[in-house]
C-alpha cells in the first residue's frame, strides 16, 4: 500500500521539474519576462499618470502571474501526460500526490522568483504607490501565482490536448477577470454576480493586493485574502490529486 505522501518522490519531481524549466529558455521568458512586460505596457499606456497607474497596477499585479501560470502550468503538464511520462512516473510506488506536489513546488519556486522581479519592477522602476510592506506585496503576489498553477493543474486532469487545456482558460479565468473588481467595484455588481465573485479566487487576491496597497500594516481583512487564496489552491491541488487520470484518452 503506498503512503499517501513520500517527500523524497516528491523533491525528486520537483528537482526534474525545474531541471526542464531551466533548459525551456523559451518557457522561462514567458513566465518571467512577459509580466513585465505587460504591466510596463499597461504603465507607459498611462503615459506617466500615476494615479491611474496605482488603481490599476495592483489588480494586475495579481493577474498576469495568475494567467500565466494558469497556462504554462496546464499546457506543461498536459505535455508530460501526452508523452507518456507522467505512465511511466505513476507505476512507480509515486501516488499522485507526489507527482502534483512535486509539480506545485516547482511552479512554486518559480512563482517567487517571478514576484520578486514584478514587484522590484513596478514599486522600484515604475513608481507605484505602496503604504503596506514591499514583502507582503510579493507573498501575495507569489500566492496568487501558485494559484494560477494549482488551477492549472486541475484542468490539465480534464483535457486530453494542450488545445483543450487552453480552451479551458474562457471557464477557469475570464469570469474571473471580469468579476474580481478591476472593471466595476464587487460592491457595486449585480446581487447574483456579487455572489459568484464572492466564490471566486482571484477576487480576493485582487483585494489582497489593493489592501496591501492602502494599508501600512497587516489587517484583518489581507488575512482573510491570503487565506482564501492559498486555501483554493491546496482545494485545487486535492481535486487535482482525485481526477488525475493515468493515460491521456
């Protein structure tokens, strides 16, 4: 009978997980540098106007980890299904606990390293406005990112194609994007659509972030965020854990 977990299998993925991101120049750009990118885009759109920039910088500091993560996650692991390794990793006595351990770690690992050039990049070279503690930004910002991977992992156990993990984006992300308060404050939505954003993850990563931003100290409510937050990504981690499948149908 297999344990229910082995941190020796799981560092052991982990290692080999980031051993193919480091070799993967291609992926590491995509994770690391289009952040960036994205959000001196959304700055130098702005043409210097800060406070524009401070209401909207925060909501997508949260976001574009959250998305990109989403994607490389799902197509990445979907990738390893389809190859026949993830066969070949599960007849070994790894439960797939391991396996998606293992992966989360991974993602993790570079979740921070991602956060930390994000925040260096919009608090440091952009100039956004931050009352709270640079650290506490980041942990949010990396929480939001191991999200990203946690639900990323979970669609990869529904898809059979890489395809059909980047057609699962519209379900997982968009809702969430519309209804996480950065077009229209949750507040002010409609009574159904204020209950489902009260459901939804990135909601409150997005009120993480702003709370980080407009309070000098940790608050009641940034605790309730981050709990939620990293509490949906260990509930997508088990869900993932349950519906793994073995061989790609």
């Amino acid at each position: 009978m297999r344990a229910p977990m082995a941190p020796a299998a799981t560092l052991a993925v982990t290692t080999r997980v980031l051993n193919q991101l480091r070799r993967d120049h291609r992926t590491m750009a995509m994770l690391i540098v289009i952040p960036c990118v994205l959000l001196t885009l959304l700055w130098w759109m702005f043409d210097g106007d800060d406070q524009t920039f401070n209401r909207f910088g925060p909501p997508l500091l949260a976001m574009f980890p959250f998305i990109i993560m989403f994607l490389v996650t799902s197509v990445t692991t979907l990738r390893e299904r389809s190859s026949g390794t993830l066969e070949r990793l599960l007849t070994t006595p790894m439960g797939k606990a391991d396996l998606l351990a293992g992966y989360a770690l991974a993602f993790g690992a570079v979740a921070v390293l991602q956060a930390v050039v994000a925040v260096v990049l919009t608090v440091g070279l952009l100039g956004m406005d931050v009352r709270g503690p640079i650290w506490v930004l980041a942990v949010v910002a990396v929480l939001d990112a191991i999200l990203g991977s946690a639900l990323g992992l979970l669609v990869s156990a529904f898809a059979a194609t890489e395809f059909q993990a980047v057609q699962f984006m519209p379900a997982f992300v968009l809702p969430q994007v519309l209804l996480c308060g950065l077009f229209v404050p949750r507040e002010s939505l409609p009574d159904v659509l204020s209950v489902v954003s009260d459901v939804l993850p990135l909601s409150y990563a997005v009120d993480a972030m702003r709370e980080v931003q407009t309070e000098s100290s940790w608050t009641s409510g940034l605790s309730v965020d981050v709990g939620v937050i990293a509490g949906s990504g260990l509930v997508a981690l088990a869900l993932a854990s349950a519906t793994l499948r073995r061989r790609t149908a």
